[in-house]
C-alpha cells in the first residue's frame, strides 16, 4: 500500500518506520528541514530503540523517503496518516493549528486527485474534532464530500516512548474509527501483519479511546503516588504495598504504572488530562478527581524539590533530565521543572543525560528545552563522573540502567534523592531518601 505520513515526531517517525518494514511505501511529510533530511539519509530524527535500523533498512531499499511537499506525498499515495501534534494552549485546550494547516494542505491536493484517498487522524484529538474540525477543513480546501469523494477515520496510537516499536508490533488493540467501508478496508489491509484484534467502532468513540487510556495511565500515577507518601509517613514500604495490591489483575487491570515515584510527563499524559478537563467545564460538569490529578502531579514535583532544599545548599548533579529512560523528550519533564526552581534558588547545578544533546535536539522538544532553561548548555556534562564528581546532592531523575551503579560511586557526604528507586537502591544506606520509601 502506499502511504503518507504527515508529521515526523515520535508517533510520526516510529509509524513511518515501522509500516515500511511490512512492505508498505511510505512517504514521511514535515515542514521541518532537518527532520527530512534526517529520513533521507536513513536516520531517526528522534532516540527511540530500533528505530534506527528499520528507518535505514526502509530507505536503502526504497520504502520509505521524506519530503517537505504535501502534494507530492497526497498525489503519490491512496492513504495519508496525520500525526502533527496537538500541544496544549494557556487554558488546557488543544491547539490544533497544525490539525487545521496539515488538513488544508491535503484538501488543496485532493482536488488534483480522481482516485479515492482515505484521511487518518492518529494525532490524538477531543471527541468531536474530526466532524467540526477536520471535515470542515477537507471539505473546503477540496471542494469534495467526506465519505462520498475521499474517507476520513480515526487510528488512535498506543505507543510509549522507550517502547514504541515493541508497542507497535504487538498491541493490545488496533482501534479504527471509521464510516465508510472503503477505509475501513485500507486500514484492516495495512495493519495486516500485526496479531492483535482490530476494532472497529464509530470515529467518536476512537477519539474518546485514546483519552480514555491516557487519562486512566495518569490517574494510576497520581494515585500510587499518593498511596506512597501515606506510606512514607507511616515507615510503611510503599512498593511492597502496591506489589501486594498489583497481583490482583482481575480486578486492578495493569500494574505498569502503579509504582509511586516521580511525577508524570511527557508530550501524552499532562495535555491529555488538561484537555478533558477543559472539556469537562464546557459541557458544566463537575468531575473532581480528574481536576485533581494534575494538581497532584505538581505537588509530587513539588515534594521532590522540598526533599533537595531540605538538604540545605550544596551542588547539585542531577541524573537524567528527560521525562523517562531511554528517550530524548524533554516535554514536560518534571525534573525540568526542579531544575528552573533550583536555579532560581541559586544552586549550582550539573545534568547528566547520555540521551540529550543540543546539536541533535529538534523541534518542539528542542525549544520546549530552551524556553525553559535558556543557558542549559552550560549545565551539561558528558560523563557520570562529572556529574558525581560535582554534586554533593545526587538527584536521580530517571530510571536509566547506568544510574544503578552510582551505589560504589558516590563519596562520603554524598546525599542522594532518588525519584525513581534505582534498582540497588538497598545498598545505599545512610544519605540515601526515596520520595515514596
């Protein structure tokens, strides 16, 4: 089948790659010059594990190649995928300027086209979105009628950053929202080769799905979270607990993310939950606890800071700065937010991150960095034991296997504030404080 992929962010960059390597030809779409120059030479534009590979292997053998040019790609393909993002505005709504220019983009090729085009949203979007938003935009650009002239369907990802290959390739579910069995037919077609159940439902429901999950994965956080500072209190082992309450998968579903640490973040989760609670107060309804996961989110960020400042001024060396080990996503860290506010404080302060470097940055993620720590080149070192070897706080960001050797490391007087519990971190007894045990 052949394909068009508007946006080369993650879901964008891992999609591409991954449906060429079934066979599929793909064209990757982006306005940003050096992602596409980065497809073309058969290189990721962003860190994820595998994704390397089947992005070179598809462009040596011609599967896949990347342009600027929507028209080009609209023309040159039967299917197109929209995955631009959908960053949240000042009030927690979505901005779908992206949405609206990319679907203006496709609408101008679609009346160059007599063959049928099918139009996938797998950007995540509010319930609604595709019939005021979408639609409306197809239509007017190409003077054409949805279901009649060229399809329109909803293809929600699943796809955790660290994992998305894996996540990609195996399932839980592939979800098609979709009207018209043209499409519908394309999309079963294109995700052929996966095993997983294919449900088809209603393109409102698809939208609502994706909200759904994601909101259901924050609320799991903040509640673990909070289960984990009541345990604190108490000198009770928070993770023992939740282990505990974790083997009933009958009733308590999946376990992945009750685990109390540190705050959620991320390019998904934070935009999500903001995004139908703002929904939630257009439509006057009163839904407390998802208005309370994000202030809960902030305090455990918050907790994580006091337990710094407790330990009085000092150097501080912070390991890892992305929101989660083995990605390159600075969107919303909080331990960006630690950061600022130390700095604010006056604290001198190293970051170590063998996944984040300036000159490979791009992007949103690049530009979310710097707009909130503008000199943060000059914070940057490039080895454990620079960090280590400046800190007299150690605080442990996330969760990246070198981290679990700084146990045999450290010097005495050291302390270390562990946000994620590194696996040892039995060992490191004394000047050793987790923020949930």
């Amino acid at each position: 089948m052949r394909v068009s992929v508007f946006g080369l962010g993650y879901v964008g960059a891992v999609t591409a790659g991954c449906l060429s390597s079934f066979g599929h030809s793909v064209i990757g779409v982006d306005p940003a010059e050096a992602k596409v120059a980065l497809i073309n030479e058969g290189k990721p534009p962003v860190i994820e594990k595998g994704l390397g590979e089947k992005i070179s292997a598809a462009v040596s053998n011609g599967q896949l190649r990347a342009t600027r040019d929507a028209r080009d790609a609209v023309l040159g393909t039967d299917l197109s995928l929209i995955c631009v993002g959908t960053p949240s505005k000042r009030n927690g709504d979505l901005d779908t300027a992206a949405l609206r220019f990319v679907c203006a983009e496709i609408g101008s090729a679609l009346v160059e086209k007599d063959s049928y085009h099918s139009v996938i949203i797998r950007s995540t979007v509010l319930p609604g979105t595709i019939r005021s938003v979408i639609i409306p935009e197809l239509e007017k650009a190409s003077g054409k009628k949805a279901g009649v002239d060229f399809g329109v369907g909803s293809n929600p990802e699943f796809l955790r950053e660290g994992t998305a290959l894996e996540d990609f390739f195996a399932p839980p579910k592939t979800v098609i929202g979709v009207e018209d069995d043209r499409t519908a037919s394309a999309l079963e077609a294109l995700y052929g080769p996966i095993e997983a159940p294919i449900i088809r439902t209603s393109i409102e429901v698809a939208e609502m799905i994706k909200y759904s999950d994601n909101v259901w994965h924050a609320v799991k956080v903040a509640f673990a979270n909070e289960i984990g500072v009541f345990c604190k209190s108490l000198s009770i082992d928070s993770h023992e607990v939740m282990d505990v309450f974790c083997r009933d998968t009958k009733l308590n579903l999946s376990s992945y993310y009750l685990k109390p640490g540190f705050s959620f973040g991320g390019s998904c989760l934070p935009k999500d939950v903001r995004a139908l609670v703002h929904k939630a107060k257009s439509l006057d309804l009163d839904l407390p606890l998802l208005g309370a996961v994000l202030p809960s989110n902030e305090r455990q960020t918050s907790r994580g800071f006091e337990m710094i400042v407790q330990l009085e001024k000092r150097p501080v060396s912070i390991l890892g700065m992305s929101f989660k080990a083995g990605t390159d996503d600075l969107r919303e860290s909080p331990i960006l937010e630690i950061v600022e506010r130390l700095i604010g404080k006056g604290y001198d302060i190293r970051i170590f991150d063998r996944n984040i470097s300036l000159s490979k940055l791009v992007g949103a993620n690049k530009d979310y960095l710097l707009r909130m720590i503008p000199h943060v080149s000059s914070l940057l070192v490039e080895t454990l034991d620079e960090a280590l070897l400046h800190g007299g706080i150690i605080v442990v960001g996330n969760a990246d296997p070198e981290f679990r050797t700084i146990g045999d490391r450290l010097r005495p007087g050291q302390f270390v504030v562990d946000l994620v519990r590194i696996k040892d971190h039995s060992r490191l007894v004394g000047n050793y404080n987790g923020i949930s045990w």
